[in-house]
C-alpha cells in the first residue's frame, strides 16, 4: 500500500504542477485548468501550477470583499469553500496522505537519516489559529487605507508558497529579487525551519500549522471515506500507535481530525483485522463481518 | 448462535451525503455568481503579495 500512495502522491504532485513550458515563457500557466482547486496545499503562483490554491484564493476573495461588493459582485468565496468542502466531505484529511504536494515533500525529507523526535499534541490545534485568524479574520479585517486586506498566511507565513513559487520565481525573473526585504527573508527562515523540522519530526507543518489541513479536519467524523476502528478485533497492542506519520493513537482516537488515512496502522501494524477502510458506512475488507463469522484473533502473550 | 446473529449490519451513512450535498449547493452559488471567472484571474498572475516579494 505504501508503494502505491507514493505513486500517487507522485502522480497528484505531476497534475498539480503539469505546466512545465515555465523555463521558456518565463510565466505562468494560463490555461483553463486554473479554474480547478488544487486538492492539497500548493501554490498557484508556482510557475508549474495547473490548478489555483484554495488557501489563496479563499484569502484574495475575503481580503477584497468589499471592493467586491462596492462594485457588485458578489465574491463571498462560495465557489472555492464549496469545492474545498466537497473535497473534504470525500475524502476529508485523506487528501493529505495521499495527494498533497508539500505533504509528500515533507515525507521524503523525514527519510533522511537522523535523531526523530515526536510533536507534543496540544500543538496539533495551532493549524485552527492559522485557519481562522491568518486566513479568515485578518484578510477580512485588517485593511489598508483603500479597504483592501491582504493574504496574511501566504504573504507572512506559507513555506510551500516560499519553496514552490518564491524561490522558482525569483530565478525566472531576476527583476523580482529587487522586491526583496523583511517579508521574504522571514518567509525564507520558516521554510527553512519547516525543512529542517521535517527531517527532525514526521509532517511537522501538516500537524501544526496547514489551514488547509484544518479545514479538511473539520471533516473527520463525517467524511466518506474513512479508516474504521473494529473494537472486537482489537486487542489493545498498540502496534498501531509508531507506525502512525501524525501521531495518532488509532485504537484510543478512531475519528482523530489527524488521521491522514495512509493506512499504515492497517497493513504494516495491524495483525488483528481491527482496521479497515469503509466508504460511505461500507466496509472495504474481505468480509469478515459482512460474508463470514468473525473467527477468534490470535491474542499476544502478555 | 446463529451465523446471522454474528453478522455485523452495515448501513449507508447519510452524513457524508448531506454535507457533499451542502458544499455542492455553495459551490453552485459560487459558479451563478461568477466567482470561478474570479478565482481564474487572480490564478493566472503571479501574486507577489502571496509569495512574500514586494
């Protein structure tokens, strides 16, 4: 199964990014596929993006509503939330494990070989403070002299907008690296700590900070497709707890907003049947609780 | 005990279908007020704002 996410990741990550005419145009792409949300967190300012960034644009249409609407048009970012909550409604926070860019990028850096350390948990909830206050209630709120707001998470803090478009697009158009100052460098030191911390601990901003990762969370109890916890099956081991990339205990937290269902605690850990993948109230498993009587798990020796 | 009674029932789960069915109404509403034409011109520039230049 890990093999066939990674292709996927890599896959999504390709779709995403498709555009690979940038080194000749030295611009973005154009194309009519802008019009689709990027499922995961990537750039649209990314010279290889194809699709447009929800965070991004939920900002820029929050943070011009009411020029917007001085002008009247109604941009409440109906369009971009409803695309977003659809995703979620789907799939929910599965969407990071399996077809986000920065996702699989942070993945890859926590391969490198080094000391690995855990994240507390009372951590996880500041990718809600990003949510609502950097992406929702300053873009709103905070305007300038015109009654135009800004997009505070992609202008102050977004290491995926440093890494796949700042730095990419300071290389295309050298004249941009005169607009350089305090924003870019202090955007340069997190990406720069989020790539170290990557390595040090398993999805370090995905856990902590992602908005979008926040939004999809909202979803957990109710999304489509989900990992299942079989409580019968279960004989509390504990094999499911390390092999989890966001620190979810899956027996003690089955809905946990964290679980990116990548679905290692069900076929590296689980010796049990205790996990499995249901779709929609459906059990996607062999049929143990559907075809045939359950048959009596091996227990461990304590 | 019968084999029935070891069978475990599976049901449809409506919440799921609600809350698409929520976001795809948003969603259209979005598309009638012409937000998508919107959302495609602030994704094809380059936002210099968003990337922390200037």
């Amino acid at each position: 199964m890990g093999f066939v996410r990674k292709w996927v990741q890599i896959i999504f990550g390709f779709l995403m990014n498709g555009y690979w005419g940038f080194p000749f145009s030295r611009s973005l792409y154009q194309g009519p596929l802008k019009v689709i949300c990027a499922p995961g967190l990537n750039c649209y300012s990314c010279p290889a993006s194809t699709t447009y960034c929800i965070i991004g644009s939920i900002q820029q249409l929050l943070a011009n509503v009411r020029l917007s609407l001085d002008a009247g048009q109604y941009y409440f970012g109906l369009y971009v939330v409803g695309s977003a909550g659809i995703l979620g409604g789907l799939f929910g926070r599965m969407i990071c494990g399996w077809a986000c860019p920065f996702g699989f990028i942070q993945e890859l850096l926590h391969k490198i070989p080094s000391p690995k350390y855990r994240i507390p948990r009372v951590l996880r909830f500041g990718k809600f403070f990003f949510l609502v206050v950097f992406v929702i209630l300053l873009p709103l709120f905070a305007l300038d002299q015109f009654g135009a707001g800004e997009p505070w998470f992609c202008k102050y803090i977004c290491p995926a907008g440093t890494l796949e478009a700042g730095l990419p697009m300071l290389g295309l158009q050298p004249s941009l690296q005169a607009g350089l100052g305090f924003i870019f460098l202090n955007k340069l030191v997190i990406m720069l700590g989020f790539v170290v911390w990557s390595v040090l601990s398993s999805r370090p901003f995905c856990r902590m900070v992602c908005p979008l990762g926040a939004f999809y969370a909202l979803f957990s109890r109710v999304r489509m497709v989900r990992l299942r916890w079989d409580k019968e099956n279960c004989v509390r081991c504990g094999a499911c707890h390390p092999v989890c990339p966001m620190g979810v205990k899956f027996d003690e937290s089955p809905d946990d907003m964290d679980c990116i269902t990548c679905m290692k605690c069900m076929t590296k850990a689980c010796r049990f049947d205790a996990i499995y993948l249901e779709v929609g109230g459906i059990p996607l498993r062999a049929g143990r609780t559907l075809a045939r009587p359950n048959p009596a798990p091996v227990r461990p020796k304590i | 005990m019968p084999d029935s009674a070891e069978r475990k029932v599976h049901r449809v789960r409506r919440a799921p279908f609600v809350v698409i069915g929520v976001f795809l109404l948003l969603w259209f509403v979005g598309i009638t007020l012409d937000e998508p034409g919107r959302v495609m011109e602030q994704a094809i520039q380059t936002c210099l704002s968003c990337i922390g230049i200037g």
